[in-house]
C-alpha cells in the first residue's frame, strides 16, 4: 500500500521542517495521477465537480499521505471535491481505485457524488457548505473530552467562507483554545457564478485574524510552502491555524485553469482527449465504462464510524407529588445533574446557546463546568458540534428552545441523523404554552419537521414524573432523540386515585401508550402540556354524561397501526395538541385510522396559524383551544 511508504518517511505527521526530494517526488507523481483520475471520473458519468477538485488535489495529496489517520481526522467541508478525496484515497491503497474510476456516482454504490461517511478515513458526509469548520471544532472537542492526542485538519472553500455558521465556529475555537485544530482554504477565487469579490466580497485573513487565529498565505501548489506550514500549525501547541492556499481552479490543464464554468461540468470526450494529452496520460476509459456497464462495485456500504455510548448509572426516579408546580424542563434538568453526579466525568456533555438558566443546564454547568459547552448565540455552530460529540462515545445533550434547536437548524441536524448522531436534544419553550413570548417564540412545528428526519425519535413527557424518568431512559436509546418540555410548570398528572400517574412502580417505555382515564362514549389522545387539559376537558363533559377515555401519546413518531388497534373501539376519537394541527398528532392519527380502515368519528384540535401574544390561558381561548371551548366542540360532535 502506498500509504505504508510515506508511514516510514521522517516527514510522516509532518514531523520534520522540510520535504526531502523522494518525499517530493513521489508526492508530485501522485498529484499527475489524481489529476488524470479526477478528470476520468467525472467524464466517464457525465457529472460531478472537476474545476475545485483539482485546485485541492494538491492539498490533499500531501495532508492524506502525511497525516496519521489512525489517529487523525481530516474534514472535508466542500464536499463536493469527493472525486479529488476518492482518487488520493484510492492511490494511497485505501480504496480500490479501478472501483472508484468505475463506479463514481453509480446509483446502490458507495463513491457518492459528495465524500460520504461510509467510506474508510472519510469521518463525516458533507456537501451542505460551511459546516466543516463546526465538524472540526466537534471533533477537537471530543479530543480533549476523551484525552486523546489527535490533529483535525479541516479543508474549506473559499466561497463558504461568507456562510455565518463559518464565522460561528471560528469564535469557538478560539474561545475553547483548540490548537490541535488546522484549517486548510483553497482560495481558488472562484465560485460557480464567478469571482469572489464580484458575488459575495469575503476579506477571508482579515476575519481570522481577527477573532484569534494564525494565518499562514502560501501557494496552494507548491507542495514545499505547504508543507512548511503545516508543519508550522501542527507542531504549534499554543495556537489554532488558517492556512489560506492560494489555488487556481481546474489546475493542470491549460483550458480548465481560471475558468469557474468547470466548477460542475465535466470535460466531454474531446476536452478529456486534450487534457489527458497535457498530462502525458493515456486515455483508457473505455475499460471503466464496460466495466461499469457490465459489473457491480464490490465494496459496498458500511455505517458511519460512530463510537458505541457508555453504559450509564441512571440512578432512582425524583419522585414528584400532588400539587407539587415544578415543570418539566426543570425536571429535566435535576435528572441531568443527577446524572452528571451518578456518572465518570465526560461520559456527559451538555451544550448550551446563552439559555443555560432557561433551559436547565445552568446547575448541571455548576456542578460539571468542563463539560457544559457553552456556546453563545450560534445555534448553527452549536447544533453541528452536539452532531459530532454524539458520535464519539459521549452522551451529548443539546438543550435549546424549540424554535432555535430544530427550526433554525433543521438543515444541521439533518446532517447530522446522516451521519449517524445519537444527540439527546432537548427542546424547551414548545408549543403555545410560551404565550407572552408571542409567534417568534412557539414553537409549533417541532413534530412535523423531525418526522422528515430518518432515525429521529420524539418523546413528549407529560408531566415532571414521566420527564425524569424519560431523561434516565435516554441513555439507553441508540439513536437521536428529541424531548420536547415547555416553559410553564405543568402539574402533575393524576391517576383514578388521585395518586401520582407516573410514579412509584410506573416506568418508561418507547412506544408506549399510557391509558391515564377511562370512558366509553370516546377517547382524546394527547401529550404534553395538553394531556392535562385534556383531563379537564373530560371532567367538564362528565356534567352532560359524557365520559370520555384519556391515553398520553409521548411518542407520537412510534405510533403504528397496531397501537392504533387499542384505539379502534371507540366509536369517538380526537386528538388534542399545541401543534400545527395539519403535522402533528392529529395527522398521525388520521393516517394510521385510514390505513387501517378503521371507522371512526375522528376529529383534531391543534393550532391553525400562528397565535397572538398573550399569558398561555388566553392564547389557548384565542385559538379555539382552551378546555371549555374543546369540550363543547367534542359534545356537539358526539351529539
């Protein structure tokens, strides 16, 4: 392998201060190649991204060959120059090059049309520009969380430097002192609709000198400038480095070079004739189209590399009672702390955005200060490091109100379900309950966006008992999680008894419907804030006779068609939510009757729009959803 060369080379993990000539060489014989490679590739599908592939082949040539990745990560931020990253992978003997040639791009295979997470010393997919530099900052903290002595290299464009989540991480690393963190810029001066400076002017140096970083400027081409200044970042344990690599876009062959149209278009048959001739190459795709046409790559794909979580001490349920006004996001936070306490330091991390105290983690902070990363207004940033941490064998909590940790960063957490995260994120201040905050700040959408997101469990606990005793089963759910709690202090639930519902031998389980009163002319099925609204409702219809069952949904996203048989005897059945009505509860319902074939006089109370600002009992009456106003809706319905 030709990796196992360079592991013997005194230049390996950039250890020395120059290259030696051997070095030199064959780390230029295998830019030519790369070159010839990026170019077959694209030709042989007809799509992809050669201009920037072979302005960063250079770059990756030398970081790839020299880097430790045992030991290292390196990030790939645009994404998009995967044919770049798959061709020194597969020179370097890490993928088979002849498949990768062959099958880029091939639909069912694994050389996706940007770098991909299942593929070996690829740590994470990307493709969604400005996220690398969050990606780095993850993993660079779950270095120091685990001890572990590694280098994260992350290699960035220079158009996605405009992006604010970029600016975001580049305040962290700072404030966080992440010196085992190198950034690598192609500064190529060209986007896909021109230069720089005419789309979007950047003063790129200026902005990471100014929020603390080192900045190395060196041609992007020549291999000796940039070794010289990686070797200069990564021996620098005082400092955190941006090393901006002054590129041409389509590098190698003559009508390429500066021409930002080769940005996404790959040369046809004639242009490639040329090319290779400029590189002194033989142009053999022929072989690679048959082989394509007639076969199926061998490789297939693998999980993402994700760390297995440790097993934790959950410790006893904080028992709650009658009359008790706690709330469940405080809840929530006295189980996390107790956690902290019951556990080894770092098996947890909390994550915050400038809400500590509003979304409970402030006292887990107190007791746990190392571990409570506390971000600042950066939701963006935040959310994409909870992603990463996740993967790395941490228990991560990323505490948030509902409309900054899912609504503003739905397209992170996207990313980060991709690249199979396990966060545990907590979503204060949902639904309409926030009254006074006003539309800005309810968040009614929670349900329906995470039901777009594969592998992303929901769980709505209904009072502090059931809460606390969802926060101790998280830690055995191997996948990403939302709980959604609000900001009023819900009461706690009672059973026939007027007892505790959630207490004593009661116990949490995924999936699980909870019959919290009976009734035979009806069902309301809720969670959440709501349940105990819907337990009102009920007690006003008993004054017309009307007894009415009440079952808590806390995961609406587990509801199937044979939890749905439980419900099917009623012959009256509603669903009752601070939710969009048309994404939520009510629309998993409706679905899964009509699935089924189930008949039934089923209707949905939700919220219709936006609400006013107002306290929670007024917004509720303004939107038709106060339990006086449901129960008379449910008695002319059943009449």
């Amino acid at each position: 392998m030709e990796k196992d060369w360079f592991r013997g080379q005194e230049e390996f993990d950039f250890s020395t201060e120059t290259l030696s000539d051997d070095v030199l060489n064959r780390l230029k014989n295998l830019t030519r190649q790369c070159r010839e490679d990026i170019l077959k590739m694209t030709t042989i599908v007809n799509s992809g991204h050669p201009g920037g592939s072979l302005s960063s082949i250079d770059i990756y040539t030398l970081v790839y060959s020299l880097a430790n990745l045992k030991r290292d990560r390196i990030v790939v931020s645009h994404g998009h120059t995967s044919p770049a990253v798959y061709s020194i992978l597969g020179r370097l003997g890490i993928l088979n090059i002849e498949e990768v040639l062959s099958f880029f791009r091939y639909a069912g295979g694994p050389y996706e049309g940007h770098v991909e997470s299942h593929l070996p010393d690829i740590p994470w997919s990307t493709g969604n520009l400005g996220q690398g530099l969050s990606i780095g900052c993850g993993f660079a903290m779950a270095s120091r969380f685990k001890s572990k002595d590694c280098k994260i290299f992350v290699f960035m464009s220079d158009a996605e430097q405009a992006k604010g989540q970029v600016a975001e991480a580049r305040r962290f690393a700072s404030k966080y002192k992440l010196n085992n963190l190198t950034v690598v810029i192609d500064y190529n001066n060209r986007q896909i609709s021109g230069r720089i400076e005419d789309v979007m002017p950047i003063n790129i140096r200026e902005d990471y000198l100014a929020d603390g970083w080192k900045v190395c400027d060196v041609d992007g081409h020549n291999l000796e400038d940039l070794y010289t200044a990686l070797h200069r970042a990564v021996m620098d344990d005082a400092f955190h480095y941006a090393i901006l690599a002054a590129t041409e876009i389509g590098k190698g062959i003559s009508f390429m070079e500066g021409d930002e149209v080769y940005h996404g278009k790959p040369l046809n048959n004639e242009e490639l004739n040329r090319a290779l001739n400029e590189l002194k190459a033989l142009n053999d795709i022929d072989k690679y189209i048959r082989i394509r046409k007639e076969s199926e790559p061998k490789t297939s794909y693998c999980d993402p590399i994700v760390e297995a979580l440790p097993k934790l001490n959950v410790g006893k349920p904080i028992e709650y009672t009658i009359g008790d006004r706690v709330g469940n996001r405080d809840a929530f936070g006295n189980a996390l702390t107790e956690l902290g306490k019951l556990n080894p330091p770092g098996s947890i991390v909390a994550l915050d955005c400038d809400l500590a105290d509003s979304v409970r983690v402030k006292e887990f902070g107190d007791n746990f200060p190392e571990f409570l990363i506390e971000a600042g207004v950066s939701e963006h940033n935040t959310a994409t490091i909870a992603g990463v941490i996740s993967t790395q064998g941490i228990h991560t909590f990323q505490a948030d109100f509902g409309v900054f940790g899912i609504d503003e960063v739905y397209n992170q957490q996207r990313l980060n379900a991709i690249n199979g995260s396990k966060i545990r994120l907590v979503l204060t201040h949902c639904g309409i309950n926030v009254g006074e905050d006003g539309k800005t700040h309810h968040c009614i959408d929670y349900l329906g966006l995470v039901r777009n997101l594969p592998d992303f469990a929901i769980i709505i606990p209904a009072d502090p008992n059931q809460t606390d005793r969802v926060i101790r089963y998280l830690p055995g759910m191997d996948r990403n999680v939302m709980v959604v709690v609000g900001r009023v202090k819900e009461p706690v639930i009672e059973d026939s008894e007027h007892k505790p519902f959630f207490s004593g031998n009661y116990s949490y389980e995924y999936g699980k419907i909870d019959l919290i009163q009976e009734g035979k002319d009806g069902v309301i099925l809720s969670y959440g804030y709501t349940l105990h609204l819907a337990l009102l409702v009920c007690e006003i219809l008993k004054r017309s006779d009307i007894s009415i069952a009440v079952m808590n949904v806390s995961s609406p996203l587990a509801l199937n068609k044979d939890g749905i048989k439980d419900i099917a005897g009623y012959r009256n059945i509603f669903s009752y939510e601070d939710h969009l009505v048309g994404t939520g509860l009510g629309s998993i319902v409706g679905n899964l009757l009509a699935l089924g074939g189930i008949t039934a006089n089923f209707y949905s109370f939700g919220v219709s729009g936006f609400a006013p600002s107002g306290s929670p009992q007024d917004v509720f009456k303004k939107m038709g959803l106060d339990p006086e106003t449901v129960a008379g809706k449910i008695r002319e319905l059943i009449q």
